[in-house]
C-alpha cells in the first residue's frame, strides 16, 4: 500500500537518489544534497513499506504561480499510479495556496497532459528561465516541453513588483 506524505530531512537521501538517476539520463534537473536539505519542506512522498519510491516538489515563484519539480518514481514502479497521486497532492497544496498557475519543464509531456496541463510557451514564465535554464547548459537547446494547468481564474495583483511576472494569460506554445 502506498502512503503520501510531506517529506522530513530524513528522506532527503532517498530523494537524492531518485533524482540523481534521472539527471544521469537528462531527464530531470540534478539537485544537489544542500539544496535538497534546504527544500525538504517543497516536497511530498510515496511511501510502500516505509520506504521512499516517489517524490515532487512545489516551487513558488510568486503568490500566484508554482512549479512543479523534481517529479519521479522509482524505475520499476511506473504506470502503477504514484506519480499521479504525487501529483494530486501537489495540486491540492497549490490549490490550498491560493495560486492560480502551476507549470513544469518536462520531457514527458503526455504524463502531465493527463492530469490536465496543456503545452504552453516557456516565456509564460521568465523566472525560471532566469533561475534554471540560462545556466543550464542544454539551454537554449533543451527538449524539455513546458506545461501548464491553471488552477482558478487570474486575479489583480495586490503587490507591486511580482518575483515571477508572467503574461496576462498563457501563450500557447
């Protein structure tokens, strides 16, 4: 049976590990242990016999808009529903937040299609392509898609300068 949970600091080896191994293949972003360390709180977790078989994460970039990162389930335990559960729970907490927009980078697009992202054009979001990609050094090359999914209606910004600004709404890609 799996369980879903925030992460503890305890968990952040095994979060290591899972995201290690698909930054090997590229298909994630490599996180380092520090990072990890100080972003514990971002994350959730599959557990099966108290053991850590999947993880995401939830990115803020401003009152209104997050990421969805780091998003893996052990080899061997895809297609069985983790990663869709993780993200369920990613979904509520972005919906318990308050924001209106939740996007990823991904080169599986076709996973976040069928919970209900749409592809859109990265410039949607230049504060990710500030923090991530220009210092990447597949960039501008990267494969990655970028997707999607808002959450409830757009509303007025009530701060002056938003740390993540984005379009008035998603540009298609």
């Amino acid at each position: 049976m799996t369980t879903y949970r925030k992460a503890e600091p305890a968990d952040v080896p095994a979060i290591f590990t899972l995201i290690s191994r698909y930054a090997a293949e590229r298909l994630l972003l490599a996180r380092g242990l520090d990072d990890l360390h100080a972003s514990v709180g971002d994350f959730t977790v599959a557990v099966e016999k108290g053991r850590v078989v999947g993880c995401g994460s939830l990115k803020l970039y401003d009152v209104q808009v997050a990421e969805v990162r780091s998003l893996s389930v052990e080899p061997g335990r895809q297609s069985r529903g983790l990663g869709q559960g993780l993200m369920k729970r990613l979904l509520r907490e972005a919906e318990s937040l308050g924001l209106e927009t939740v996007f990823a980078l991904t080169t599986v697009p076709g996973f976040f299609r069928k919970c209900g992202f749409q592809e859109v054009a990265r410039e949607n979001f230049p504060a990710k392509i500030r923090r991530d990609c220009l210092s990447c050094e597949l960039y501008p090359t990267c494969a990655e898609k970028t997707v999607a999914r808002e959450l409830r209606p757009r509303t007025a910004r009530v701060y002056s300068r938003p740390l993540a600004p984005h379009l008035p709404s998603l540009r298609p890609a």
